[in-house]
C-alpha cells in the first residue's frame, strides 16, 4: 500500500509541475502549492525511498522561490525517481498526475487560454484515456472551450469549477 501512496504522491507532484510551467510564470501561490505538496506527503518519509525522492525535492522547494531552472531539476529527480521504481509507463497515475495539473492551475488563480492548449496537447497525448472519467468530461470541456481559440471569463469559471471539482 505504501508504494503506491508513494507512486501516487510522485505522480500528483509531477502534475502539480507540469501545471504550474504551463504558462511559465511561477506565481507565489504556485510556490505555496508545491510546499504544500512536501508538507502533506512528508509522513510518507518512513519509507527510505520517498525519503530519497523529499530530500531531493524539498530543498529546492522551500528556498523561497522557484525558476524554471529548478521546474526542469524537479522534473528531472522525478523521472529519475519514476524510472528507477518502475512506474514511469504506468497508465492508472494518470488521475494522479491530472489532479496535480488541476492544483498546478487552480494555483495561480486564473486560467488562460495557453494553459488550456497545453492542457489539451497533454489530453490528445493520453488518447486511451478518454473513455475513462473524468477525463471524458474534460475532453468534451475543453474542445467546447477551445470552439472559438479563446478563454473566456465565463469559460474559466467553468473550468476552475471542473478542476475543483476532481481534486
């Protein structure tokens, strides 16, 4: 039970990165997600492997601030920690991963248009995974969103309320 605790908790992290670098602008709250995110999965530091994984993470993390630089570092310990457990071509994480995106753009407070188109590209990436929820309502959300190449302010509130709602 605990690996997949662990595996889980990596792969929500590695979606919470990938949504915060979607518009490439690390906003404080942004910041206070992913120090959010040591500080919930700390308990899972009696296992010595997650442990490595924190201790790689969390200095980076708690620094005050984080550049891209360090997005990039962040992905990188985390496909490292990925690959060396054997998850990385996992296909149940997914949900993991795409409640970290969803904190990842709830975290700067607004939605914009070129998160969106990334968040679509990683959607028409993960193909097998639309006849499976949420991930079928957000498909059908987000082409309806992107109908007219734009967000909009009516729009955003119906995507904060559609991640909201599968965190």
């Amino acid at each position: 039970m605990k690996n997949e605790e662990i595996r889980n908790a990596a792969y929500q992290l590695a979606g919470l990165i990938y949504g915060i670098a979607l518009d490439g602008i690390i906003t404080k709250n942004e910041y206070e997600a992913m120090k959010s995110w040591c500080y919930e999965n700390e308990p899972l530091c009696e296992m010595d492997s997650f442990q490595r994984l924190h201790s790689q993470i969390k200095p980076i993390i708690e620094d005050g601030k984080v550049n891209k630089e360090e997005i990039e570092a962040l992905k990188n310990i985390l496909n490292s920690f990925l690959e060396e457990t054997g998850s990385i071509n996992d296909k149940e994480p997914n949900l993991y991963f795409l409640n970290g995106i969803f904190k990842g753009i709830l975290a700067s407070g607004d939605v914009n248009t070129y998160e969106i188109y990334k968040l679509n590209q990683w959607l028409e990436k993960n193909e097998h995974l639309r006849k499976s929820t949420p991930f079928d309502e957000l498909f059908s959300l987000i082409a309806s969103v992107l109908e007219d190449k734009k967000v909009d302010d009516e729009e955003a509130v119906k995507l904060k309320a559609f991640f909201s709602a599968h965190l």
